[in-house]
C-alpha cells in the first residue's frame, strides 16, 4: 500500500552511484529521532497510516561561505519493518503481497541517494529552516527513479533535522507496482485501492 515511501522513503539518499563508502560522511541518521511515514487509501476513503520502523543514512557536508554545502549521502529504509496499527497481518500482506520482499531480498530496501549537492544553504545555530530540493533516486523493487523532493533544513544545536515540506506523493505506477496494487487489493478484500501514497518523515543527523 506504502511502497512511497519506503520510501522516502523515503528515501533521503545522498551518494548517487558512488555508493556509501564513496565519500566519508560527517553526519549520521539518528533513527530513535527520525520517522518516515505514509498514508495510502482503500475504499475511497479510508486512510491507512503507516512507518517504517528501521532507518539508516548519513551525508558529508563541507563548510562554505554560506554556511555549509550538502556533498553526497544516503537513506536507506528496511521495508520489513513496515508497520500499520493494530494489524499484523495486514502489516505481512503489504510486505510480501505489496512489495513481495519475499520473493527478493534486494527489495527488503529501499534507498534515495542525493544526485546533485546542494551548496546554497546556510546551515548556521539559530537561523531559519531553508527550503531546498532534493535531486536524486529512489530505489525500490528493483527499479532505480529520478525524484524532486522539497525539503526543509535547519540546524538544531549540533544536528541537522530534513522535513518534507507539502504533500509527497508517490505514484506507484512508476516503480513498476501496479499489478501489486491488484494483488493486495484481492488478498485484502478492497474495493478500490489508491495508486499512489503519500509520504512524511522527519530525519535527524548527528555529526560523527
């Protein structure tokens, strides 16, 4: 139902295809702070809230005269910790019927990974959230996608805290996931099941 965010979600993956061991990060997730979520709708209307539970990711970043300059990173979201309220079955129909993670374990992940740095922010104590965009990909079962994500930046005291800012939708006809779609809908008796899901998170980096 969620597979957006997984993403997310998202999703906050700051290395591209260097991979994580390409560029020494300085800031680390801080997952007993940091939440991804989603929303996907069943039945015209029924919202269905969800997390992911286990989190990881880290970034470099490198001062400027700006204040500091976002060089590459990661995050990376463990779908089977993929947890809805109250229903343990539901939460293993998602993942295995959803996300079929069962079937490789490569798509028990999902990570986005910063394509572009981003230099012109000004990450000093006390200034304002900034709002910046995110340049990167989204992998999730199997297929690796170009997304924007509008984000919102501050420093609070020594760790940086990224928020989505708006409404994040993930179609889910991008990542390949509309026969899913069908089969969840089958598996869970829905009568309708929306393509897409929103996403939220809020992710907190320490310094290393």
């Amino acid at each position: 139902m969620k597979k957006t965010l997984m993403f997310f979600l998202f999703c906050f993956g700051l290395l591209g295809s260097q991979g994580a061991g390409a560029v020494e990060p300085n800031y680390r997730l801080d997952p007993a702070h940091s939440t991804i979520g989603f929303v996907a709708v069943k039945n015209g209307h029924v919202e269905v809230p969800g997390v992911f539970k286990k989190v990881a990711g880290e970034f470099r970043s490198s001062k400027t005269d700006q204040g500091e300059r976002l060089e590459g990173g990661f995050v990376t979201v463990d779908i089977s910790s993929l947890q809805t309220p109250n229903n343990p079955v539901r939460d293993q129909n998602i993942r295995n019927t959803f996300f079929e993670i069962s079937k490789n374990p490569e798509w028990t992940q999902a990570q986005f990974s910063l394509k572009t740095p981003i230099s012109k922010i000004a990450l000093g104590a006390g200034k304002p959230s900034q709002e910046v965009t995110l340049q990167g990909t989204l992998s999730l079962h199997g297929r690796g996608i170009s997304l924007k994500v509008p984000v919102l930046i501050a420093r609070e005291g020594k760790k940086i805290v990224v928020k989505n800012q708006g409404t994040m939708t993930l179609p889910f006809a991008r990542w390949d996931l509309k026969k899913a779609v069908k089969n969840l809908m089958k598996v869970c008796g829905h009568k309708t099941l929306q393509d897409s899901a929103t996403l939220n998170f809020k992710l907190v980096f320490k310094p290393i």
